[in-house]
C-alpha cells in the first residue's frame, strides 16, 4: 500500500516509508520530515501520537468525487466522534509552504484565490487554512464537523454519526444549526457559500427548512439568557438548571453540534456549584462537558486542564457557594 508523507505529503512506497516509531501508523518520507512534523512547525505529532487520531491512507483517503473535484473518503467505518484528523492551521499565505498552497483548487487560480476557498475563518483564530482539512467537501447534511483549539492553533475534524466505509467524509462550510450564532450570521449564510464556494442549496435543503430555522433561533435566544438568569434564590437556580437542560435537549434535537453542547454543560456546572443544594449535580454537567471536550479538543488544551481542575477541587472555581 502506498502511504502519503504526514509532513510534505508526496505519496511514498514500499521501504520509503518511515513510520512513526510511538504510533507505527503515521507514516514520512524522510527523517527531516518527521522531525518536523513532531513539532509545531509540522503538525506537532508529539501532542496527538498516543491519542488514537485517524491517519491518511489507513483509516481515510483523498480520491476524486464525480462533482466536485477530490474529496475525503472513509477507508474504514468511522464510528460516531471518531477524531478523523488533526490539522494545524496555517494563519497566512506566506507561512504557508508553497508546494501545499499551490496544489490547491481553484487549479489555476492565484494563491490569494486558494487562500480564500480554503480557509476557514474561525472565530477564535481569524481565516486558516489546513491542508488536509482543505480537501474536504461540503454537505448541508454533514457527517462531520471541524473545531479549531486555538490554543494548539489545530482544526479537530470528527465524525458527528456513524460513517460507513467508501462514503464521503463531508463539513458544513459554514453553519446553520449552530445556535451560538446569530440569526443574521445565520442567514448570511446562503450569500457567502454561494459565491466562495459556488456551493448552492436546493430548494427542499434542510437547512432552508422553516421549521428548522425557528427551533434553532429558540435555541440561540434561550442559550443567550442563561448567562444573566437570576441566581440569587434556590427556585432561581433550579430553574436555569431546567433552561439548561431544555437546550441540552433542543441541541440534541437539532444535531447542532458538539461545541455548543458543551458549552451549555459547562453552564449548567456554573450554576449547580452556586448553590449547596444543587452542588451534587454539577458533577453531572462538568463530567459530559470533560467528555465533549476530550472528543473535540484534547487533554492537552487550556479547557480541558481547567475543568478537570475544577472537577477535582470545585471549590476553586469563583461561582462555589
Ligand atoms: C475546500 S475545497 C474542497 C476540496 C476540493 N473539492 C478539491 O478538489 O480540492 C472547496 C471547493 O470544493 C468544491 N465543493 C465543495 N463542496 C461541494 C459541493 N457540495 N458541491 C460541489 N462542489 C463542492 C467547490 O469547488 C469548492 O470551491
């Protein structure tokens, strides 16, 4: 079987290849490349070596797709939060390696053209651009989903259902069912995929949906007054509890993902700790929420560490009673 280098990504075969001596999956062309790729100025390998992350050529593989030019298949079946890759994020043009950039579609477009198709603005980090991540195709109905960890300035791509061996791995561009946007992000949405990516919704699309679209602004509004609901009484607390749990519900209801989800774990477990009634439950929120975070960050980022802490001593977070 021939392998692609994690670094450079020529493909490689037969006794070229060098793998990865921790994981003995990832595979390189070169010692330079895999020295390089340890670090941040590759992929930062040493981070994700013992984390079981999906790797080219064994678990998926970049092959063309009948409409829409090459597109990131399933070797495998990929069960539902499988962490599919990691991709560092390229932050500019010019920190971009040359070779990467340039074999990008638009084919014969400039770089700054490659640029904007491939890169994804992440609120966190500004536009960025991963070069695996770049191959992926979009679909309204997604099976996957992309997460930037600023902190280790790398894009999570995982798996949001079961996906079947031979099928399409495939994103939303841009969301629609992401309650922690705004409703005029939202609908922006079909004036910015259209034109970046010439990507058009039918007319019975689900995200056109009506339907839909309402549940989902309930959501946003409801997600948007936790934060200052009252928290001076028991009654108080017990009811943003149940607003909490309500989206919890409505989130799971709408697929919109597991970010926002966790972050309203995380709500629910700064308001349980407010109170010494409600105190035993915030043990339930801020175990779903290290379990969220584990699949869509990694032990090794800032909000993983944090919540741990505060699981361990929850006395050292502001909100204790
Ligand atoms: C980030 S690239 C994805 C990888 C690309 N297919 C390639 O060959 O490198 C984005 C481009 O892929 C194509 N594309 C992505 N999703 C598509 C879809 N659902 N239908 C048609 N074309 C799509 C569009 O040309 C879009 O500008």
């Amino acid at each position: 079987m021939s392998r692609h280098c994690a670094y450079c990504l020529i493909e490689i075969q037969g006794d070229q290849i060098k793998k990865c001596a921790g994981c003995m999956r990832r595979a390189y062309c070169s010692r330079e490349c895999q020295v390089t790729d340890w670090t941040s100025k590759g992929q930062t390998h040493k981070l994700w070596c013992k984390e079981q992350i999906c790797e080219e050529d064994i678990d998926w593989e970049i092959r063309q797709t009948p409409h829409k030019g090459l597109g990131v298949f399933a070797k495998r079946d990929l069960p539902k939060h499988t962490r599919i890759m990691v991709d560092r994020g390229y932050r500019t043009i010019q920190e971009t390696p040359f070779a990467f950039i340039d074999s990008l579609v638009p084919t014969n477009g400039t770089l700054q053209e490659k640029w904007d198709t491939n890169s994804f603005y992440t609120p966190e980090g500004g536009d960025n651009l991963g070069i695996r991540l770049a191959r992926v195709n979009h679909e309204c109905r997604n099976n996957a989903t992309n997460k930037f960890v600023p902190d280790l300035n790398t894009f999570i791509l995982i798996a949001i259902r079961d996906i079947k061996q031979d099928e399409e791995i495939n994103i939303q561009y841009y969301f629609y069912n992401d309650f922690s946007t705004s409703k005029e992000i939202r609908d922006a949405r079909p004036s910015i995929i259209k034109p970046k990516w010439e990507v058009d919704c039918k007319p019975d699309c689900i995200c056109l949906d009506q339907n839909i679209r309402d549940r989902i602004q309930k959501a946003h509004e409801l997600d948007a007054s936790i934060p200052s609901l009252p928290l001076r009484t028991e009654d108080q607390i017990k009811n943003a509890l149940k607003q909490v749990d309500t989206l919890i519900e409505m989130s799971q209801e709408l697929s919109s993902g597991i970010m926002p989800l966790a972050r309203t774990y995380y709500d629910g477990f700064q308001i349980a700790i407010t109170n010494k009634k409600t105190f035993p439950l915030h043990k339930k929120y801020i175990e779903k929420y290290l379990e969220a975070c584990q699949v869509v960050e990694s032990k090794h980022s800032l909000a993983y560490r944090e919540a741990l802490q505060y699981l361990q001593t929850p006395s050292s977070h502001r909100n204790h009673y």
